[in-house]
C-alpha cells in the first residue's frame, strides 16, 4: 500500500516527538502513552461527528491499527530501525 508524503510527514512529525519523550529510556511508557492518545483521540473525533455506532468505530480502529503494525514489523513502509547511541 502506498502512503500519501503528507501522510507520512505527519507520522514523521509524531514519531520524532516520541523519540524525544523516549530519551532517557521511557520508550516503554512513551509507546503505551502513544497508543492511548490514539484511543483518547479517535474517540473524541468520532463522537464529535455524532459518531452513534461505537462497536462498528472499534472495530474500524482496531483493524486499521492491525494493518499499521504489521505493515510496519513487515517493512512495507520503510525500514524501522532502532536509533543509535
């Protein structure tokens, strides 16, 4: 699957954020809190467009969160790398 560069910059601009949370190694806490902002987030959107169907909007965010992470562990985006240092 193709991303659109806007797309991936605004990813870009989230995981460089994460990584200066993460120094000092809160990687751990910095991913957990990563994940619950989506929630926190997505919910927040879909309620405010009257979103009525909750079960069909979990279900939504959860496969595509399926297809992030495993797009991701596969490399079909790019290389994910560990930052050196």
């Amino acid at each position: 699957m193709a991303y659109p560069p806007e797309f991936l910059k605004l990813v870009d601009k989230f995981i460089d954020l994460a990584n200066q949370l993460a120094e000092g190694g809160l990687d751990g806490e910095v991913s957990a809190a990563i994940l619950f902002a989506a929630g926190r987030y997505n919910a927040f959107n879909f309620l405010s467009h009257n979103g009525t169907e909750q079960d069909k909007a979990v279900d939504f965010y959860v496969s595509e969160y399926r297809k992030a992470i495993v797009s991701n562990l596969e490399g079909v985006v790019g290389p994910v790398v560990k930052p050196q240092g």
